[in-house]
C-alpha cells in the first residue's frame, strides 16, 4: 500500500491516515481537529524506572536522553545513568521489558564498574567519558550484520560533537573511525525517509543563541550533512527570527523524538518555555507534536498543543530550603510503540540532576488526535483521504472510531482518483458502523475486501445519526486482506 500524499514512496502492507494528518486526509467539511493529551493515571505520574541500587552505574540520577526499541518480543530501553561519582558522567545503560510498564536491569557482564561486571552498562566508549545523549535505530534486515543497529550520539570524547557507532547485538558498540562526523548537536530523535536518515536536535550555535529543530541527514549513517535544515521553529511569523536569545522565549529543546509510521512521521519536540530573565530556573518545559512527510520539515497540526504536560504530571514545589528551585520542566527521547490497545512514549524530567526517574506518557492506541462534527444532523459532514495505491493487492479498510451507537454512525465510500464513487463501494452500499474501537473493518453489502483491480482509490467517510456530532475518527487503516496488526 501506498498513501500518495506528497512525500516519499514508501510501500507497507499497511497504511495509516492520521485524523491530525492533512496530506493523508486533505478534505474536510464540517470537521474540526482536536489532539489528545496523555491518559493521567488517578492524577499520578507513572515512573516506570527509578535509580538503582547503591553502587549501581544508575545509583544517584537516571534521564531519558535515549531510545526504546521493539527487539523480537522485548523493549529495550537505552538510557543515562549517574554513579557515585563527584562528576557529572553519564553513561548508557540498558532495561529490558514486555509491557512498557514493568522495566529490568540485566547483567550485560561487559564493562566494569565499581570494581564489578555485574551492572547493565552497554560496551561503548570508556568509563570515563560523559554521554550527554544517544539516540538509536534498530534495522534488523541491514545486509552488513555488524551495522543492524546503528547509533547517533553526543559525548566528551568527541567535545559534543556528533559521532556514530555500529553493533550486531546492541550490547558491543564500534565506534565509527571517522568520528566525529558533524557539529555539535544535542538530538533526541532519528527516522529513515525513503533511503535517507535523518536526525534531528537543536545546535543553536549554528543559527544565533536560541534553540530550533535543526535536521541533518546522512545515506549511510557515516557521511552526515555539514550543514543543517531548520526543520522547525516557534517564531510567529516564518521565516522572521525568533524572538529568543539565550534561555529566553518561546524556544525548542532537543528538536523532537520521531516516529516513521510510513505515511507521516510523528515527532514529540520539547516546548521550551523561558522567562525573559535569561533564568533557566524559570524555564519550563512541554511537549508538542510535529509531523513532517519527508524528514525534514516539520509542522504542528495545533500550533503550541501541550501533548504532554509537566505541570500535571504530578509537579510540585519542592521543599523549603532546597536550592533546586525550578519550573515544571520534561524532556523527550526517541521511542513510540503501540502496545495491544495503547500508545506508549517515554520521558523524563528536567533538568537532569532532579529527575526523578524515567516516566511513560500513555493514550489509547493510535488515539494522539481525532476529527469530529462541528453540527448537528443533516449537514453532510464528511471526509476524503489522499489515493492510496493498492500495488496489486486485495485491501481491507478499517477505522479507528469512538463515540458510534444508537444514535450515531459512519458510512464510507471508495472513490477513484476523480473523486466518483467506485462500482458496488458507494456510500449507499456501506454497513453502518455502530460499534466503536480502534480497529473497525468497513463493510459493504457485496463485498468486505476491495479488489485489486480497482488499483487506487480514496476513502471518503460520511458522519450520521441524529448527533454525528458525538463521533470522534482518530485514523483510517488500509491493510492487505488477511494481514492484522
């Protein structure tokens, strides 16, 4: 399948159009966008890694400035961890989980700590180097074994500046003999486009002090652009300068943890919030959503959204007499999954010596934003995706919908490229949709799978009932028949 919406050609056997997606789903009438922040768990924060034990590489301070990946059946986790030591030195260290929630720490026996093996320090670097951040891709059909997992990262043996490794397994990591390959660059996030990686930061040096999405991209993970595109900024009016020097303003930490859901990538940024007192214990930070369909640039469907809040995921004043006295403040990493019927991201607090452990944000699956009636009946509310390319293959159609019942429902048609309804899929032919969830299979009453043949087509969903306006559509699924996430 293919969504032909402007960015890169990527084939899959499946195909999501996000409700927040404007290039998947261009057409609306009668529709307003809303996006979802994450699920609050009785009013807590779910800290779902604390430090560990006395004498452990993680024993004083543990940050997000890293990655979690899918690996077979588990998640892996790399994260930085502070020992004992008088300075600040992070290290990258490893946990390991099948729900997300539940997190260990295995005895990778690599590197030596404290006298001991028996820690959860991957092999990279040395002991006596600082990681300031690591963001990682796992590619396990790579045709050269020692490049499947590839890493981007940040540290004092190159003075910050950006610098790759290799592994086989994710545990034992080369070094690249080039490094570093580019500038200094805070990232937390990276994503292949096509045949093209991309990485994106902040390097403030490179376009005044302030902080913006800078994007650098590379075709082999060695050879990085020199140079950068301003993949996104928070200033009113493009391409005017951000009003912002130094901790001041309206800025963007880290640029943004990425997502390739093959039709859009979804990127969480860091909503850097300062006080126009140059005070970094006034700043605060957020998370906002972006989404970019070729890598480089990037937009926000609701311009400023909180996606993530720091100030209600369970932030307080810290006791009188502390010196630690800051604003609410988060940062993100690199690592989305879905998870059976949720979305799982992971982060933690800011600035790195208060933090408190690593946190997962959590919504319903695929759930991040939905479309909705702005009216009542008889209004024609209704949508039309992008064509979306069948590649020869027989298709189902299937939507992510909640708010459908007695009293509202949803009925779709296939058109062609033309915008005509196709043969025996119009919108007369649908079965209602009246039942809700994440993945429900569009139906007509001749057929359920949409043949081959018909090559390429556009769905277009009608919202009925006498409130239309209680549905809420998060994302509309095109699948080959028979495959199932």
């Amino acid at each position: 399948m293919i969504v032909r919406n402007g960015g890169p050609v990527t084939s899959s056997k499946e195909v999501t159009l996000f409700a927040f997606d404007d290039y998947s789903i261009p057409f609306h009438r009668g529709l307003k966008l809303d996006l979802v922040r994450h699920l609050r768990r009785i009013g807590t924060t779910r800290i779902v890694l604390e430090c560990g034990p006395q004498g452990a590489p993680d024993s004083e301070r543990l940050t997000y400035y890293g990655t979690v990946l899918g690996v077979g059946q588990e998640l892996w986790m790399y994260y930085l961890g502070q020992g004992d030591e008088p300075e600040w030195r992070q290290r990258v260290c490893l946990a390991l989980s099948t729900d997300g929630y539940n997190w260990r720490r295995p005895s990778l026996g690599l590197v030596e700590y404290n006298g001991s093996k028996d820690n959860n320090l991957i092999q990279l670097l040395g002991v006596e180097h600082h990681v300031t951040a690591c963001v990682i891709l796992h590619e396990p059909d790579d045709p050269d074994p020692s490049r499947r997992f590839k890493m981007a990262f940040e540290s004092t043996k190159y003075q910050a500046h950006l610098a790759v490794a290799f592994s086989e397994d994710g545990l034992r990591w080369t070094e690249f003999e080039g490094n570093p390959v580019g500038p200094a660059f805070e990232m937390s996030g990276a994503a292949r486009v096509g045949d093209c990686y991309y990485l994106a930061g902040q390097n403030w040096q490179q376009y005044g002090y302030f902080r913006q999405m800078n994007v650098h991209a590379s075709y082999d993970f060695c050879r990085w652009t020199q140079s950068s595109c301003i993949g996104f900024r928070r200033s009113s009016v493009p391409p005017r300068a951000t009003l912002a020097y130094g901790n001041d303003g309206e800025q963007i930490h880290l640029g943004a943890g990425l997502w390739n859901r093959g039709s859009v990538v979804i990127g969480f940024y860091g909503q850097w919030h300062g006080s126009f007192l140059d005070d970094r214990r006034l700043v605060s930070m957020d998370l906002g959503m972006v989404i970019s369909h070729d890598g480089l640039h990037y937009r926000e469907p609701v311009p400023d959204f909180r996606i993530v809040s720091a100030a209600e995921d369970g932030w307080t004043l810290p006791p009188q007499g502390t010196t630690a006295l800051h604003m609410p403040a988060i940062v993100q990493g690199q690592g989305f999954e879905d998870i059976g019927d949720e979305t799982l991201f992971w982060y933690s607090s800011w600035p790195e010596h208060d933090s408190t452990g690593i946190r997962v944000a959590v919504w319903e699956r695929d759930r991040l934003g939905f479309l909705q009636p702005f009216w009542g009946p008889g209004r024609d509310s209704h949508l039309i995706s992008a064509p979306i390319a069948l590649e020869n293959e027989n298709a189902e159609i299937y939507v992510n919908v909640d708010g459908v019942g007695e009293h509202a429902s949803i009925r779709a048609a296939l058109l062609d490229r033309e915008f005509q309804e196709a043969p025996g899929f119009g919108i007369d032919e649908c079965l209602s949709v009246r039942d809700s969830g994440f993945r429900q299979k569009l139906r007509w009453r001749k057929a359920e799978v949409v043949p081959a043949e018909i090559g390429e087509v556009r769905v277009r969903i009608n919202f009925e009932g006498v409130r239309p306006e209680d549905i809420k559509l998060y994302a509309v699924y095109a699948a080959q028949a028979g495959d199932k996430a």
